[in-house]
C-alpha cells in the first residue's frame, strides 16, 4: 500500500512537470504573449453595414443549367460513347454522348424495305392505270365495231326487205294483197335471218356500252392515290427511324460549360434514373435568383428595378459584388430550391432577379452557378 502511494507521488509530480514546461514553450512561441480568445478574435472583425432588405439567393445563369439525360426516344438506353470532359466549353450543336443504336438500326432497316415494297405497289398502281386507259380504248373500239355492225345488219335487212316486197308486188298473177304480202315476208328465211342478224348486233352493241360505261365509272387513280399515301406513310416512319438514331447522340443545346458528367461508355439510363448524366451551364449572364418571404413583400415595389444592390457571400458577407435588380416576378411561387429536397416546401416567395455586373472581379473569387449569396434591396 506505502509503495503505491509512493508511486501516485511520483506519477503526479512528473504531470506537473511537464504542464510547466508546456507553458513554458506556448510562451516561448508566441513571445510571451497570451493568445487571443475566440471572442477577441471576432471583436476585431468590423460589423457589415447593410442598407435596405437583406434577401436570401443563389447565383444563376441565364439562361439557366441543363440537365441532359435521356433521348425522349428512348425508354432506356446504354451509352456507347462520351465525347466531352469535364469542364469542356461547347458550342451548339455539338455532340457531348452517344448511346447504342443496335436495335434501331433494325427498325431503319424494316422501315427502308417497307418503303422499297411500297414504291413497288405504286409502280404496279400506275400500270393499272395505263391497263385501264388501253382497256377504255379498246372497249370503245369494240363499242364502235358494235355500232357499225347494227348499221350493217340493219341496212342488209332493210335490202332484202325491199327487194322482196318488190318482188311480190311486181308479180303480174295472181295480184297479192297487202296482207299477203306480209306473210310472205315472215315466212321468207332469208329475211328472218337477216332481222335476227340485227337484233342479235343491237343487243351486242348495248352490251359494249354498258361495259364502256362501267369502265369509265372506275377511277384507276384511287389505286395510285392509295399507293402514293402508303409510300408517304412509310417515308415518315423511315425519317422517324433516322430521327430516333440522330436523337440518340446527345447533343448541346447552346453555348456553355460541361461542369458534371456522371455516365461512361456502358453506363445504362433509363426513366427511373434519377441523376442527370450531364450538367451543361450555358454561356452568358450571371444572375442572381433572390427569394422574399411573403412578410418582406411589401418592402419590394417596382422602382426598385434598374437600381444597383449589393450581393454579399453568404459563407463571407465582406466578399461583396454588385449587380442590378432587372425583375420581380409578379406572384408568390414555390422555391426552386424546394424543388430538390425529399419534404415537400409549401413555402412561397416573390423572385427578383439580379445581373451581376462583374461576376468574377480582380482580388476576388468568382462566383458561381449555383452558390448561396445574401443581396440587400432597397435603400
């Protein structure tokens, strides 16, 4: 028990020792003197003076970032390639990725044989029409032959007829009366003959006719009109299938800087996917999206815009920048960075927009899309 307690001693005094000489080397360090605490350190720091409402925002461009993702071509898609990097600068136009068009490759292929067989039904469709004009030819042809026919048998009735009754009257005795005239004319063969000859072409010829009359009634162009649509019909879905490939390289909508790129050759998208596979921030203003509480509203009015405020870092109010308020938007909306969270924000705010006049001024960091800033309106 004597030697523990010796020992404490000895561990306590040796504690002792090296706190004293600590001291001894923090003063040593700072010159002897004592280093400030943190509310001295903050004494120092002079208070930001702010005139009129001080607003929460975040800094924009304008137009505002895109997020890319998938073609509305596609339901889901595996990228086959990447064409940028990040921190890129593009131009409109130009292709950021691509995702793999195998299958709608095929589809182009069907569409393309699609529209040679349609070509090949219009072609037939056009012969038809020229089949039908050869036909009406030929059936007024055949009509005409029916015609000249009717006269023919109707002239060498006529003859015979004529030739008899002068027989028969000429004749010297006995002299025959009319109405035995005309039994002999029934009963004479050739003239019998003669009659059915013609009736049989009269009949014919009104047969011809009728058969001219129907074919003029077809329209053989309702063929060519429906073969014509069927080719137009085809030839948007084959310029549908070459759309749907071109959609499938990705490309930029304007001007600006790739900043985020989460996908890579193999990368697989679809509708569910909830994180864009690219952010592109356009080329062009900066501007600041500064949101009011429905309280501080009525300390905003109309002659505010074109006045010159005051945009404050929100991490560093004595990092300042000026801009120029250019809008207010005349309802209460939801917050656009509501719009992010997993709780739903029923909180409504009036925006005012602000240029920034020099986003990235000498001696100071830039700012940038995306970044909290504090902006103080009015006077």
């Amino acid at each position: 028990m004597r030697r523990y307690l010796s020992m404490r001693g000895v561990w306590l005094l040796l504690g002792l020792v090296l706190l004293g000489m600590s001291l001894a080397g923090a003063k040593h360090l700072s010159n002897g003197q004592t280093p400030p605490s943190t509310s001295q350190q903050l004494a120092h720091v002079q208070p930001i003076q702010v005139r009129g409402l001080l607003v929460l925002g975040t800094v924009d461009s304008e137009p505002p970032p895109v997020a890319y993702g998938l073609p509305p071509v596609l339901q889901s898609g595996t990228i086959a390639k990447v064409f940028v990097q990040e921190h890129q600068l593009v131009r409109v136009g130009d292709p950021l990725y691509a995702f793999d068009t195998s299958l709608l490759e095929r589809d182009l292929e069907i569409a393309q044989a699609q529209l040679e067989l349609a070509k090949a039904q219009l072609d037939e469709a056009r012969v038809a029409v020229e089949q039908h004009q050869k036909t009406v030819a030929l059936m007024e042809e055949s009509v005409a032959n029916a015609e000249e026919k009717v006269q023919i048998q109707t002239r060498l009735y006529n003859l015979i007829r004529n030739n008899l009754e002068n027989f028969w009257r000429n004749q010297q005795q006995p002299k025959l009366t009319e109405e035995e005239i005309r039994k002999k004319l029934q009963d004479d063969d050739k003239l019998f003959e003669a009659q059915a000859k013609y009736t049989y072409a009269r009949r014919e010829s009104a047969v011809e006719q009728k058969k001219l009359a129907q074919l003029r009634a077809l329209d053989p162009y309702v063929k060519v009109r429906q073969a014509e649509a069927g080719v137009r019909r085809v030839e948007a879905e084959l310029n549908k299938a070459k759309t749907a490939i071109a959609m499938c390289t990705v490309r930029a909508k304007s001007d600006g800087a790739v900043e985020r790129i989460t996908i890579s050759p193999g990368t697989t998208l679809g509708i569910s996917t909830r994180e864009a596979a690219l952010w592109l921030v356009p080329t062009g203003k900066r501007v600041v999206r500064a949101e009011i509480e429905a309280e501080f509203a009525h300390r905003v009015t109309p002659d505010l815009i074109g006045k010159t405020v005051t945009i404050y870092d929100n991490s560093d109010p004595r990092l300042t920048y000026t801009g120029t308020l250019k809008r207010l938007s005349s309802a209460f909306l939801p917050k656009r960075s509501s719009g992010e969270a997993l709780l739903a924000n029923d909180t409504r705010v009036l925006e005012a927009v602000v240029e920034v006049d020099d986003p990235a001024p000498p001696g100071k960091p830039p700012l940038r899309v995306g970044q909290r800033v504090r902006v103080a309106l009015g006077p």
